[in-house]
C-alpha cells in the first residue's frame, strides 16, 4: 500500500519561505513522476511542480523562480522549497504519485495522494 504523508506547512508573512516534504512508504519515488499541486479556497486542485524518474523538474509560471522541488532517494521523500511565498500562494498542498512513467499536469493521472498539508500565506 502506497502512503504518502505532507509536512511542512504553517503560516508566514508575504516574502518568507516554507519547505514542505512529502514521505513515501510502499513506492520507490525515484521510480516515478511525484508532483505537488495546491487547492486554494474555492479553486480546483492546481499543479505546482513536478520531478521526473531523470531528476528534471516542472514548474508552474505562477511559481516559476521561487519554488524548487527536489527528492532524497534515501529518505524516499519529496520536498518543496517555497521562497518569496505570497498570498496567491495560500492553500492546501497535496503530494501525488503519477500512476505512469511520464510527467503530467492532470491530476486524475495521479494515483496516489497524500492528506495536504495547510500553507497560508498573510500581507
């Protein structure tokens, strides 16, 4: 059974950073696609970033510069550096598991889920 689980979020001030991690159990995460997308209060679930199985990452414009994600093969885990965060950047950060080998935006080609994890951002 696949189970991931999202840490990290909190509340910050416009201009600060958060890293969120996302831990993997019953799937090797460098065997696959793993992306991070966020839901904002009244908005659909959204992709924000993804990494390959070659390590090349996908961002969306929105965060384009100020988002990294990378992965630890050896803690099996995921991670999300968000600096110069702002308000737009408010809401629950979920991270998937693609259910093939390639990246997508789509989140029905995402198997794999884990519970969010809260990021509000204030002005």
């Amino acid at each position: 059974q696949v189970q991931l689980v999202e840490s990290g979020g909190g509340s910050v001030q416009a201009g600060g950073s958060l890293r969120l991690s996302c831990a993997a159990s019953g799937r090797t995460l460098s065997n696959y696609p793993v992306a991070w997308f966020r839901q904002s209060p009244g908005k659909e679930r959204s992709f924000v970033a993804a990494l390959d199985r070659n390590g090349s990452t996908y961002y969306a414009d929105s965060v384009k510069g100020r988002f990294t994600m990378s992965r630890d093969g050896a803690k099996n885990t995921a991670y999300l550096q968000m600096n110069n965060l702002n308000a737009d950047d408010t809401g629950v950060y979920y991270c998937a598991v693609a259910r093939g080998i390639f990246i997508t935006r789509r989140t029905s080609d995402y198997a794999y889920w884990g519970q969010g994890t809260q990021v509000t951002v204030s002005s």
